[in-house]
C-alpha cells in the first residue's frame, strides 16, 4: 500500500459518505432497510467522518 493508495481510498470513502443516502446503501449492499442498516449506514458515514480527521501522510504511516 502506498500513501497514493490511501490518498485514493479516502476519496472514494468521502465521496461515497456524501452521494449515498439509506436507500442506496441498503441497495449497494443488497441489505433491507430496516434499523439494522440503518444503524450500520450511520456508523458508515461516522466512520467516514472520523477517517477524514487525518491526513493521507498520518494514515499512510500508521497502517505501513
């Protein structure tokens, strides 16, 4: 993995967090919407969120 590797991740992460909604991650992931997926698609945009806090260089160093 590379530090352009995560640089790519994080941008397909962010822009996934902000294109999906409920209906289209429950259908990307072939999932009901039901509390469960919904549970799981707030801790998706959490994580996403709390994953943008770093920069790519700290996450790079991190996970190499």
């Amino acid at each position: 993995m590379t530090e352009t590797d995560i640089g790519l991740f994080m941008s397909a992460l962010g822009g996934a967090a902000w294109r999906l909604n409920l209906s289209k991650f429950c259908e990307r992931l072939d999932a009901p919407e039901d509390d469960y997926w919904k549970n799981k698609f707030v801790e998706f945009q959490e994580a996403a969120r709390m994953l943008g806090r770093f920069d790519n260089h700290t996450l790079y160093k991190l996970l190499s």
